[in-house]
C-alpha cells in the first residue's frame, strides 16, 4: 500500500484547484482518469472547485478523440469519453494548475524535466497511483494498454477508479 502523499497547495486559492493528468498520447490513460474524475467530482458536488484536464507528452494524436477501446470500457461503466481530444502537454501548464497526476515513472521524468524549475516539478507531479491503496512500490504505474486487448482497458479503469476515489477524498477536506 502506498503512503498518504500531501497535495500541493493551490497556486490561487480564489479560482479552484486544478489538475491535470498526462499520458504519453492522450487517447488512453490519462483521458480515462480525466473521465473518472470529473465524474468522481460531479458526484462529490466539488465540480466547481477543482477543474480536471489532461494531456500527453507526445505529439502524434493531437486532435484525435480518445481511442475507441478507452471509450468502450469508460461507456461500459457509465461515463461519456465523447468529447475527449488529445492535447499535448506544455510547460506553460506549470503557470496555471496545481498537480499533475502523471500515468507512469517515464511521464513522471518527462513532466519534472520540463518543469520550469525542479522544486516545482518535484511538488506538482505525482504518479497518479500515489492514491491507489492497492498500489505497492515495484507496482505504482498505470500499464499502457494500448498495445493489448480491452482486459487491458478494464484493469486501467480499475487502478483509476481506486486512485480517484482515495483523490476526491483528499480534494473534498483540501478543498473544504
């Protein structure tokens, strides 16, 4: 089980707390916690305090919509992954959100070396299995699925769903 992790106050506390989760396309991992998420906050009334968004640190989906498999296992489970378009990560993110909830230890090196300096990135990006209970610590990515069948999909919802859950209780005494 991973430990509790503090987060990092908000940048302006007047406008909300803002997140973002980041992937390496856009189309699979991160797309599905940004989902989980916001619907995680809708039911938990905090919609209006914490924004949610995501992205990845490649470029080659830019614009794309989640991919069809992500959106499948998200339907599956009651949420709506239509609107989804992939973006990509930049710097200049740093200067308007809060956390960075990255999908694996290669995104988590990507995000910190683009950090605008290292104190901010090592505070703001944390991988997003820091929440999940179930996470160890030779087992705290969220796999890729991209490359395999849709068992892949389901089991990335499901250390979502676990890391959200644990998240929202975290925003909802933060947030107050």
């Amino acid at each position: 089980m991973t430990e509790p992790i503090s987060l990092p106050a908000p940048k302006d506390p007047g406008r909300g707390y803002r997140i973002s989760f980041i992937c390496l396309g856009n189309i699979c991992r991160s797309p599905i916690a940004e989902t989980a998420l916001q619907h995680a906050l809708n039911e938990a009334g905090l919609a209006g305090r914490v924004s949610v968004d995501s992205g990845g640190t490649g470029d080659w989906h830019i614009g794309e919509q989640m991919d069809r498999r992500a959106r499948a296992v998200l339907a599956t489970h009651g949420y709506d992954g239509s609107r989804h378009r992939a973006r990509m990560f930049e710097p200049e993110w740093y200067e308007d959100h809060d956390l960075f909830l990255v999908m694996d230890r290669h995104n988590l090196a990507d995000v910190r070396r683009l950090a605008p300096d290292e104190a901010t990135g090592r505070e703001r990006v944390v991988l997003l299995r820091s929440f999940d209970p179930l996470a160890g610590d030779d087992d705290i990515d969220v796999p890729d699925p991209w490359e395999g069948g849709p068992e892949g999909f389901q089991d990335v919802l499901a250390m979502v769903e676990r890391s959200v859950e644990r998240l929202v209780e975290e925003l909802s005494t933060f947030t107050g």
